[in-house]
C-alpha cells in the first residue's frame, strides 16, 4: 500500500509540473506545448480564404514545413477568421496546407495586436521571444533568410 501511495505521489508531482504551460491546440484534434519547440525557430503564419497574397504563400510554407528537421523551422498557421471545427478542417484541405494551424491564437503570448494586414508572420526564436513580425507575402527563401539574419545579429 505505502509503495502505492509513493507511485502516486510521484505521478502527481509529474503532472503537476507538465501542467504550468498551457495546451495548444490544433485543428487536426491534437495538442501539444509551445515548449515542445523550444530550441527551434517557429513561424506562426496568420492567412485567411479570401486573401490572394496568402494562398499564393502557402506552398512556400508548405516546403519549409516539409523540411522542418533539416532547416530547424517549425510552421504553424492561424486562421485569421477565427473559423472552428469541420468548416477549418475543410478550408485547410481545400487550401492544401500541410502544416499545423493552431485552434487558439497565440499572439497575446508576444503581447501582439491581430494583423492588421495580411499575411502577417510572426517569427519566433529558439529562445521563445519574439524576433520580427514579417508582413506581406514571403518565399521559402526570404522566410529562411529572416531566420538567418536573426541569428547573425
């Protein structure tokens, strides 16, 4: 019995500690913590439907987020209409985007009003800070001289 109250006072004090950082949530269903990025440069792309300039940018997102292992960068999407559920899950295979969108904006996290133009990135450093917000449509290579030009400053 005592060995069985110690095992669950360890799973507990484990829990706990996971527990501090919120979830993020994704459109697929599934969740996870921003901390499980930590180390790595993260995009959060804001994009929406009616946005040409955006569409036009998502197979460029699409390749870095296909090449996240090698170039270290992580993609993530928001919907900027705010739309939820099957009407998301829909809209994002009819766009064809293949990297994460998150359920939750994030923005508030780098204390950041909603983008005002579109698209608008947030570019996120290994350390978790805000760097830049990058306005406008991007390529995969000015997306990945943003994150080199960070670094070298």
């Amino acid at each position: 019995m005592r060995v069985a109250v110690v095992f669950l006072s360890v799973l507990m004090m484990l829990g706990c500690g996971g527990a501090s950082e919120p979830q993020v949530r994704l459109a697929d269903g599934t969740a996870t913590q921003f901390s499980h990025w930590e180390g790595r440069w993260v995009l959060i792309n804001y994009w929406a439907e009616w946005c040409a300039p955006c569409r036009e940018e998502i197979p460029e997102l699409n390749r870095l987020h296909g090449e996240r292992n090698r170039s270290g960068i992580i993609v993530l999407g928001v919907n900027y209409d705010g739309l939820r559920g099957e009407g998301l899950v829909d809209l994002i295979g009819a766009m064809g985007i293949r990297f994460p969108v998150l359920l939750d904006d994030p923005r508030e996290r780098w204390d950041q009003m909603l983008p005002s133009v579109l698209p608008s990135t947030l570019l996120i450093a290994p350390d978790g800070t805000l760097h830049d917000v990058l306005v406008g449509p991007h390529d995969y290579e000015s997306f990945t001289r943003a994150t080199q030009a960070t670094t070298a400053t």
